[in-house]
C-alpha cells in the first residue's frame, strides 16, 4: 500500500525574490490533494526580455492536477505574491482565499484591468481560520509593509508546516499590530514539522529599523522643505503612507496624490479602516492652486517606472504637477534590483530641475519588510521547527539562512529549486521528485513560454538588426526584377562611407549568379545561397551578423 505524504514544491520564488507560488501536497505517490500558496510576478527588466511585462510561474503542473486543488490562500497583497491571479486563476477556478485588505486590493486592480475576468475572493477573518481539504490554515498577524500580512500555519495529520511569507519584527508599526510573537511561540509549544521561511535579508546582520524611526525622518524633511514637497514610495505600503500624511498635517501641507495605483491603495485603505483619523487628500488637478509651502504631492513612480507620475515630472511632461529649484522630492523606497538604471534617469531628470533629491543613502526614508539575521534567529527560538527550508530569495539570501539555521541548531536544513518535490512526512526530508515549473511571460495581451523562440529572437533583433530581401524568379531560373532590400537597425554606411544597401544588393547579385543554373531554378536554394551571402557581407564589414530573411517571389 502507498505510503501517506506531506510534500511541498515551490513553482516560483525560490531562487529569485518574486514569483512567488507554493503548493503543499497530502496523499501517496498516485494521488494527492494540493494547497496553493500565493500567485505572483515578478517584473521585467526591459533589457533583456525587450517588451515583456511581466514574468509568471508556469503552472501546467497544477492544470493537469486541477481535480485535486482544494485551495488557493494569499499570505498578503503585494504584487510578487498575488500579481498573477488574474492570468492564471482563470485556468485552474480554485477556491481563493485572502483576508479583507488583500481581498479588496485585489478586488480593485481586478476592475482597473480592461477585459479581467470574474474571480470570486473568499474573505477570511484576520487571524482566522480556513479548512480546506486534508488543510487547516490559521493566518497568524505579521508585521511587514503592507496591511495583513501573514504567515500561515498549516496543520495536516502528518504535522504543520508554518509558512512565513514575507515578514519582519517591528514592535512600533505605523498600523496593524506587531508580528505576533505570543501565537508563533505558542506554535511552536505545539510542535512545528516545519518553517518555510523568508530569506530576503539573510544577508544582513541585526535587526531591521522600524517604520516608526521612518516616520520620524520623514517628519522632520517634510517640516524644513522650503518649498513644495514630494514623496514617492510604493503605492501598496500604507504604513508609510500613513507616516506622511500625518507629517503634511503637521507641517500644514495639503497632500494632493498623484498616480493611479497610489489613488486605488488609499481608496482601499479608506475603505477598510487603514485610513482611519487621516485627512482627506486632494485630487492631482488641485496642485497647481496650492502654494509652494503648503502642499505636498504623493507619487507613484519610486522604481522609475517610465510612465508613473514622478518619471513624467521628472521629464516636465507631467499635465498637472511640476517642480523647479528648491523643491524637495523624497525617495521614501529601496530600488529593487534590475530598476536602478530606470530610477537614477528619475533622479538625474530632478536633479537637472534644480530639485533637492533625497535617498536611503543619506537618510532613513525607508526600511525593509524583510528580517535580518538576529530576527530570523528569534524566529527559529519562538518556532523551534524540525526541518528549515529558506524561500524567498537569491541562492546567496538561501544558502546564507541555511548556514543561520544549522548553527542555530535545527536539526534538518534543506535547500531547494523551483519545481523541486519535497517530502516533509513521515522520515526525514528529502528532495523525492521533481514537478513541471518554469516561466511564462506577459507579452501584451498574450502569455508566452519563456523557453520559445519569440524572445530571443527579439533580443537578437535588438542586438543586430534585420535585413528583408525580396527577388522574383522567372521560371528558367532568372531574376526578373532588381532584388527589393531593406535594412531595418543596420547603420547606413560601412566605415569606408559605402551605403550598406549596395553591399547587400552586390552580395545578392554574386550570390545568385555563383549558384549553378540548375539550382538557380529552386526557390529554397536561392533563398539560402542569399541570405549566407547578405549577411556575411554586412558581417565582414560591421563585426555583426543581421538577421537576413529572404522572399523569393516565382513569377
């Protein structure tokens, strides 16, 4: 008879800091009930995957197991853990759960979406309960930069895992209550199997600072700006957001939101009592009557986001909000790997206007929602896992967390791969399987295999251009009209001023007069005889090889 399994595969999120997606598995090797654990993306970086958008777990793992999902649970609503809902829930119409910020974010950037389809959201109750299946999950309350994180303890008949999502220790939020110290430790009394936990800052020694120290900072540089002030932070982190209404009301400053993401997060947080006490703001078309002194703008746009609200200001292409010298901008976000290129043309462009640009490098306008190592340490103590598995980032982050949780005494550490099957019960944890993972990308309107030809052809389009080359053949194996070329990102001229299109019509011409009469009369043949030809005479002239096509028309 088969054995009874608790298993765990990360599809995405592990190896990487986004694309966040995790399924947990009760049964035997021939059949299995499967929890979901947070649906996200992770974002482009335009460079190297020209035009796409946005990149998610490939889950055809899930879609052949469709039968036996009996859940999909959101740890909390930023876009790395929930951002891919709206593409892939619609392929698998599982029953999805989250708890009432995530659930009304998630609700709105739903209806932002032209086309989106109906996805019903379960809410649950804050610090509640959920039975699914095999599963019975309680969101326990913890501290990060979003409202309504959790971590997830998820109790099965072979043990409880505790899911951490993405956490920190912070005993003075700006809202929410602290990481629930007294429920984790009261857990890990009952016995933890166990910790799937966050590695974002494994890097990092002591403990991260507090949103309160923050708000601090960001009272005291909203109270001495001289002129206008504007701030600009992750739309979806209302603690902060919180932080600088209260300094514009202190410092008698209407805060006036710019940005559509930002107006969608505070209508939220309005509506689900994050707001709560905060004045109301005003609407991007009152900034130009308020004076200098007395308004400060609150932006989208802290990871240079070409077209959110501060790239267009920096760009002075903005409809409504300008900046001249001596106003002061606030950069109240970390750059997320990949964006720094896109936000220092942000900050440049601010600059050149005469702006006083301030940064993390010189002052504390933000901190992480992740955990250092002395927080991850006290982790550990509250939990006292048996197994430790570190998620939730870059080999580095992983294998650094690893080393923390053997020294500190947890009995088995085991470090994974996206796709990864992992036995946690019964017996010692072990990697047994492996389950169908990968990428997919948003290309416009289309999702596309990262492992097809559309990319990279893409990159080498980017990188060398193309070369589109049409002749007609008569039927005796004749060209019957000028070859028709077209050079599309190739410079105009070589080096000795000769334009490149002659090179090409030259290469052409030899090429079909050196292929032998008989071949002349093959399509194909001449199709490949000339584009051998075309693009080894731009090579030689250029040190790069083109993308030739060649249309061969048989009149």
């Amino acid at each position: 008879m088969a054995q009874h399994e608790l298993v765990f595969a990360p599809l995405g999120g592990i190896g990487e800091i986004g694309m966040n997606l995790s399924i947990y598995g009760v049964g035997d090797g021939r059949r299995r009930q499967w929890l979901i654990v947070d649906c996200g993306v992770s974002f482009a970086g335009e460079e190297h995957l020209p035009g796409v958008d946005l990149i998610l777990p490939d889950i055809r793992f899930l879609i052949e197991e469709r039968r036996n999902l009996v859940g999909l649970v959101l740890t909390h609503a930023h876009e790395d853990h929930m951002g891919a809902l709206i593409d892939l829930w619609p392929k698998l119409n599982v029953p999805l759960y989250a708890t009432p910020f995530a659930a009304a974010l998630f609700e709105a950037r739903r209806q932002s979406e032209p086309g989106a389809p109906q996805i019903p959201v379960n809410v649950a109750a804050r610090n509640g309960r959920v039975e699914l299946g095999p599963f019975t999950i309680d969101f326990i309350n913890v501290a990060h930069s979003i409202p309504e994180s959790n971590a997830l303890a998820i109790r099965t008949s072979l043990g409880t895992v505790l899911h951490s999502g993405d956490w920190k220790i912070d005993a003075t939020p700006v809202i929410g209550a602290p990481t629930d110290q007294a429920k984790l430790t009261a857990l890990g009394d009952e016995g933890v199997l166990a910790l799937v936990g966050d590695s974002t800052n494994a890097v990092r020694e002591g403990r991260s600072p507090s949103e309160a120290d923050v708000a601090k900072t960001l009272a005291e540089l909203i109270r001495t700006a001289p002129a206008r002030v504007a701030v600009t932070t992750f739309a979806s982190h209302v603690g902060r957001l919180r932080a600088v209404a209260d300094a514009a009301r202190l410092a008698e400053r209407e805060v006036v939101v710019v940005g559509r993401a930002m107006e969608r997060v505070v209508q939220v947080a309005r509506e689900t009592g994050y707001l709560d006490g905060v004045q109301d703001f005003r609407a991007a078309e009152s900034y130009g009557y308020l004076p200098p002194d007395k308004v400060l703008a609150l932006c989208t746009g802290s990871q240079g986001e070409p077209r959110a609200a501060l790239a267009r200001i920096a760009q002075d292409e903005h409809p409504e909000v300008t900046l001249t010298r001596g106003d002061r901008v606030i950069f109240s976000a970390r750059t997320i790997p990949g964006n720094e290129k896109a936000v220092a043309r942000v900050i440049n462009g601010l600059v050149t206007q005469g702006v006083d640009v301030i940064t993390d490098r010189s002052h504390l306008v933000h901190v992480s929602g992740h955990p250092r190592r002395a927080e991850l340490l006290d982790m550990i103590n509250w939990v006292r896992p048996k197994i430790l598995i570190p998620a939730h980032g870059e080999a580095l982050h992983l294998a650094e967390h690893a080393k923390l949780a053997r020294d500190a005494g947890v009995p088995q550490v085991l470090v994974c791969r996206n796709g990864d099957l992992v036995r946690l019960a019964p017996g010692p944890a072990e990697i047994i399987d492996e389950v169908p993972s990968g990428r997919l990308y948003k290309d416009g309107a289309l999702l596309i295999d990262a492992e097809g030809p559309t990319v990279a052809a893409r990159r080498r389009l980017s990188f060398a251009g193309v070369v589109s080359v049409a002749v007609a053949l008569g039927e005796k194996g004749v060209l019957v009209a000028d070859p028709e070329i077209e050079l599309i990102g190739i410079p105009e001229t070589d080096a000795a001023g000769r334009l490149m299109a002659d090179i090409a019509r030259d290469a052409v011409e030899e090429a079909f007069a050196s292929l032998p009469k008989p071949r002349r009369r093959d399509p194909d043949e001449v199709a490949e005889a000339i584009r051998r030809a075309v693009r080894g005479a731009i090579a030689e002239r250029w040190n790069k090889k083109p993308i030739c096509h060649v249309h061969v028309l048989a009149v």
